[in-house]
C-alpha cells in the first residue's frame, strides 16, 4: 500500500513540474510578445508624434526636399530605379544619397553608343572644321568687300541719276503742258470756226474737234518729214564736200 502510494505521489509530482514548465514558457512568450507589442506601439507613437511636429503640413518627399535630404529613401517609381535619376540623386546629394559612386561612370557600352554617334554626327576633325569655318570667313569678308564697292560705284553715280531723273520728270512735265496747250489751241480753234459759243460736248464741236487734230496730226507728220528730209540733205551735202576736198 506504501508502494501504491509513493507511485501516485510521484507520479503527481511529474505532472506538477509538466505542468509548471508548461505555463512557464507560456508566460515567457507572452512576455516576448508583449514586449514586440511594446515596440511597435512605442515606433508608432514616434511616427505619430513626429508627423504632428511637421506642421508645414508637407509630404515627406518635399519635407526632404525643404531640408536638403533626398526625397525618398527608397524606390518609388520604375523611374527611381534608372541610372540616370540615382546618378542625379549622387550629383545633388552626394554620399549622403546612399548611390554608388560606381554608376556615375559610363560603361563600355555607353561608351561604344557615344563614339558611334560622335562618327556620325561630327564626321571631320577639328583641324578640317577650322579650315571649313576660316573658308567660310574669308567667303563671307569678300563678300562684304564686293558689296562695299557696290556702294561706292553707285554712290558716285547718284548725282548723276538724280539729274538724269530730274530731266526725265521735267520732258514729261513739258510733254504734259504741251499736249494740254495743244488741246486748248485746239478748242479755241473749233471755238472761233462756228463764230459763236458752243458747249465743247455738243456733237457738231466734237466732230470738228477730231477733224482739227487729224489736219494737225497731217501737218506735224508733213513737218517731221521735211526735217528729216532737211537732215538727209545736210548729211549728203556734208558727203559730197568731203569727198570733193579728198580728191
């Protein structure tokens, strides 16, 4: 009966520290947890605390911007993650950007693609370019020279033209008065033919009126023939003088 008793009581024993262990690790890891809990609360109180001090009311991107800093820590965008916007940030920023200063060189690639195009786009050398531009220059001097001179041929004609024109507006201005003292003969002729006043539109007037310019057109063709035949016997008298004076 002793027996019986001592392997109950030992077999309570066991259960007992079981037991014990048991919920002693079940406290310890509620523990652990609440300590995790305890961080993150007290992470998000900072964050809280810290967005309530930040009162320009700015995004983080532009608080950073403000202050100097790189605007996100971390990508945002496909863009964020191109070699051109980190060697910007690492331009601006410098190593406080976190970019390696390794992505700022161009690789040999790049370097391929940029002497390639250099071939194309800039095909002669820097010798053959300053012979182009100096041709160019001296084109352009002899031209300037050539038209100078323009200028000063011309220059020294203008008094000339201005005489020639002056006598070109007073033979039409003449031309003009002539015509219009013709016409009025004209007139005062057909006028002093009927004896009487006569309106220059009645009909009679105008039909002796055109029969007085063809009699006078006749006669002025007659005198224009009479000079020249004047100017013909001129020239052959002259003719004939020299001849007799060769002989």
């Amino acid at each position: 009966m002793n027996l019986c008793v001592r392997l109950k009581c030992f077999r309570y024993n066991i259960f007992g520290h079981l037991y014990r262990y048991s919920t002693t690790s079940e406290a310890i890891e509620q523990n652990e947890q609440v300590i995790i809990d305890d961080s993150d609360v007290a992470q998000a109180k900072e964050e809280e605390i810290n967005k309530k001090r930040n009162i320009s009311r700015l995004s983080m991107s532009h608080h950073n911007l403000v202050n100097g800093k790189r605007p996100y820590d971390y990508p945002m965008s496909l863009a964020h993650l191109t070699v051109k916007y980190n060697r910007k940030m690492y331009g601006k920023y410098g190593s406080a950007s976190g970019v390696n200063p390794s992505l700022c060189w161009p690789t040999r690639a790049d370097i391929r693609e940029k002497l390639e195009y250099e071939s194309e786009a800039y095909p002669f050398t820097i010798q053959e370019m300053m012979e182009t531009t100096r041709q160019k220059r001296l084109a352009e001097e002899e031209k300037i020279l050539k038209r100078d001179q323009e200028i000063v041929a011309k220059m020294a004609k203008l008094e000339m033209w201005k005489k020639e024109l002056r006598n070109k507006v007073a033979k039409k201005t003449a031309e003009a008065q002539a015509a219009k003292d013709k016409k009025e003969r004209l007139v005062e002729e057909v006028r002093r033919h009927f004896g009487f006043k006569l309106d220059s539109r009645d009909e009679r007037f105008q039909e002796m009126l055109v029969k007085r310019e063809k009699e006078q057109k006749k006669q002025e063709k007659l005198a224009r023939k009479e000079a020249k035949e004047k100017v013909m016997i001129a020239k052959l008298q002259q003719k004939n003088a020299e001849i007799s004076e060769n002989k």
